[in-house]
C-alpha cells in the first residue's frame, strides 16, 4: 500500500507536509520521502527507509534544510520515492500508489519504441514510479500523459505531481480505487489520501475526487483540468482493515461503518441459528475491535480486552527484516489480562483472516492463558483471491490464502469450480471449510462476515466497491 499529502500554499508548506506524511504511516512500511519547490526553480529531496525507524524519527533532522510554499511527500511499501524527473514536461516531482501487474511488460515496449535505459535497483527492476514518469512523458502534457499511463496499467495508479511552477497535480486512480481529497485553509490548499491528517492540520474539507479525476492544486484553489468518470471500484479494505479509524471515504466514516459492520454480523448470526454462549466479546487489536464493539452491541455480550498490544517500543510487528525476530515481536507485544481470560469463554472478532499466520500463535497464546474456549469471526468473507490491485493480500501464490489453502486441501483443484459455494456458510460446502480451519487453528466455532452484510455496512452503492479479493470479478 502506501499514502501522500502535498500542499501548496502562500506560507512555507514543510511542516504541514512532514505531519500530513507522518499521519499516513499506517499505510507503508518500507519507504518514505519529501519534496519540496522553493519557487525560484529549485527542488529539495529527500528519500529514506523507515523499515526500521518510524518516518517522524528519520526525518526530523531533515527539517531545518526544507524551505518551500509548495511540497509533496509519501509513504511508500514499494520502491524508492517520490522522484525528481527531468523531462520535455519540464522539472517534476512524482509519487504513486498502486499496483502495477504489467510493469515488465511495459518496460520492454518502452525499449521497443527506441528508448535505452532506466536506472535499475539493486534487483534489477525498475522502479515503478519512474516508469510512470517515462509512460507520462510519451505525450506533450500532464494530463494526457497522466491518462495514458492509467489506461496502460494493469492494476492501479493513484499519483501526485508537483511542477517547476509549485503546483500540484493529483489524479485518482481511473476507478477511484483509492481516494483523493482536497482539503482548505487560509492561506492554501492540501491533497491527501486520509482526511484526518488535514483536520488535524486546521484544513477543513473542500473536495473529493472523483474515479479518473485529475486536479491542480495552488494555493489559491483547485480546479479540475480532466473529469471524473462514471464507474468506480473503491477498496473494500478501506473501511473493514486499513483505512484510519478518524477518515471518511465516500461520505461513509471508517470507525461508524466497522461498527454498524460488526452489528450486522452478530444480526445475522442470532437469525441463523444462534450466537455461542460466551463471557465476552473481544476485538484483535488494532482494526479488529470496532468491529467487536459492534458484534457486542448488538448481541448484548460484554465487550472486553483480554489481551493488549505493548507498542511503544515496536508498533508494528512486520517492521524488522527478520522473519523469526518478526514472529518473536508478535509474541512479545501480546499482553494478556488474565482476569479476562483464564477459564472464560471468548468471541473474538478481527478485521480479516488472510493466511492466519499469526492468528494461530494468538490462539495459543489464549489457552496458554487458561481460556475455556475461543471461538473466531471474521469481519469480511473469506478472502478467495490475491489482490492485484493494490498489492492488499498480495502472495506469491494465492495457496497462501488461509481459505484457498484450506479448499485445496479439501477437494483439490476442483475445489476451484466452487468457491462460491465454499464462501457461503450455510452450504455444505461452507460448513466443511469452517471446520476444517477449526481444527487447524484451533477454534472452537469460525464465522465470516458475509459479503452481503458487509457491503450493508459499508453503507454506499455495491456496484461502485472493489470485492475481488472475495469474488475474483472485476
């Protein structure tokens, strides 16, 4: 995944930027960067790892070298950026999130078209937003090179641009995979993924972006310099795993649609034969526990927090490189209360279930704790597919998918022919998959959210949200 915030203004921009990145630090965890226009044609970059350091703590010393009334600046879970590109469009500073499936495709038609390089990462492969720059560049302005990139994608482009004039150019993804808002203030204005950095930042909302919309930016206003389109697909994820608890997307709160999510799920349930007899209701911390909150609401069950995450020294558990150091944090930072857990009966209620890696050493973790009973929903359906499109539960193979390992394990490769049925709970085929995960992570009872209910909880029109990690449809 990744984030950005840029803004343009008639005041110097640094800090405003630094924090409006900062507060996207949810969404990335490998790379991060600024850039920033002084408008006398100067730019100022800098680009660091935050695989070990939070993007506060790398980037504070930078602070008193930036200058500008105009800057953009990402976190970023792919290559290096955002870039300084030199090009017949003139100077510009560029940074995406998305996904791109075809990107070796792509470079070997730029060489094929008599282009000869791009510089190469350590890898050997191209850094993705500079083979934006380069798709960008084949035509004679933004927006149209803007639209030939996104049309020559395959998966998703979601991009900022800042030129040697200091203005800002963003453009959402041609079906609003991701949002893009446009927030104001006195003296200018901001574009970013989240709407809370902004508020935070004494912006108030002015704007959202429409699918393929494209926009400039200065610090008198915006204006629109290439349309919104008709059809969109925005992430489904947003709301039930990664977006900010404090952000709206679409008019629909995150943290008000995880509730209303988890009381349709516990509805659902009551009306399908009945919710387990338990103590408590718990979330898995972090994104789990409105959800939970939700669940416990409506089924009248006790909330609680049996176990807490220790994050002050380690905030995310994925941070360190190392895979046996990762999983030892994961232990570490799990905190039990045992007056909430030892001989009690447990509903926990996390945002997803994606390989269950981690879930099982939870549940471990739990009866080692002396729980009675532990029984699981998941607040989405059982994710089928690898997304393609924003690099969400991407896998090197989708047999890493808990679900799809599970049917596989089941049936085989006929189980492919039927994984709506495998989705579906109150089909035999549903019922198997259920138990087969229970007795390999260890529950006492599974439920998933349905994909009816939890487009019901997402509250806007089915047809405009992205479900394929669910449905393998487009």
């Amino acid at each position: 995944m990744g984030g950005f915030f840029g803004a343009a203004s008639h005041n110097d921009v640094v800090l405003d930027v630094f924090f409006g990145v900062d507060y996207h630090s949810h969404l990335g965890t490998r790379r991060a960067g600024m850039i920033f226009y002084d408008g006398k044609g100067s730019f100022q970059r800098e680009i660091h790892s935050i695989e070990n350091t939070p993007f506060r703590t790398r980037f504070e010393d930078d602070l008193p070298g930036f200058h500008g009334k105009s800057g953009i600046g990402c976190i970023s879970d792919t290559d290096p950026q955002p870039l300084l590109v030199r090009s017949h469009l003139g100077t510009f500073g560029i940074t995406t999130v998305g996904a791109i499936n075809n990107a070796e495709e792509l470079v070997e038609g730029y060489f094929a078209d008599g282009c000869k390089q791009f510089m190469a990462m350590s890898s050997g492969a191209v850094n993705t937003t500079e083979l934006v720059a380069a798709l960008i560049n084949q035509k004679d302005d933004f927006v149209s090179g803007i639209k030939f990139a996104q049309d020559a994608v395959d998966g998703s482009l979601t991009l900022l641009i800042m030129t040697n004039e200091g203005h800002i150019i963003a453009a959402r993804d041609k079906y609003g995979r991701l949002p893009v808002l446009v927030g104001k203030k006195d003296d200018g204005y901001c574009i970013s993924f989240e709407s809370f950095p902004y508020h935070k930042l004494d912006y108030d909302d002015e704007y959202e972006l429409g699918p393929g919309e494209i926009v400039c930016v200065t610090a008198d206003g915006y204006k629109t310099i290439s349309p919104a389109g008709s059809d969109m697909k925005i992430c489904a994820f947003l709301w039930t795993y990664y977006g900010y608890p404090n952000s709206n997307y679409e008019g629909e709160n995150v943290e008000v649609v995880r509730y209303r999510n988890g009381a349709i799920m516990a509805r659902d349930e009551a009306a399908g034969g009945g919710i387990p007899d338990v103590d408590y209701v718990a979330g898995v911390p972090d994104s789990g526990i409105p959800h939970a909150i939700g669940y416990a609401t409506e089924s009248g069950i006790p909330f609680s927090r049996p176990f807490i995450k220790y994050t002050p020294t380690w905030a995310r558990s994925f941070m360190p490189s190392n895979q046996e150091v990762r999983n030892r944090v994961a232990k570490m930072k799990q905190v039990p209360v045992p007056e909430l857990i030892n001989g009690k009966k447990l509903l926990f209620v996390d945002d997803s279930i994606v390989r269950g890696t981690q879930l099982r050493e939870t549940i471990d973790f739990l009866y080692g704790a002396g729980a009675a009973e532990v029984h699981m929903r998941s607040a989405c359906p059982p994710i089928m597919f690898s997304c393609k499109y924003l690099s969400f539960s991407s896998s090197k193979s989708e047999m890493e998918l808990l679900a799809r390992r599970t049917i596989q394990e089941l049936e085989g490769d006929e189980g492919r022919r039927h994984l709506d049925e495998y989705a579906d709970s109150s089909t035999e085929r549903g019922q198997c998959m259920l138990s087969a995960i229970c007795k390999e992570m260890g529950f006492d009872s599974l439920g998933f959210q349905s994909l009816e209910g939890m487009l019901e909880g997402i509250g806007i029109d089915p047809t405009q949200v992205c479900t394929y990690c669910w449905t393998g449809k487009e």
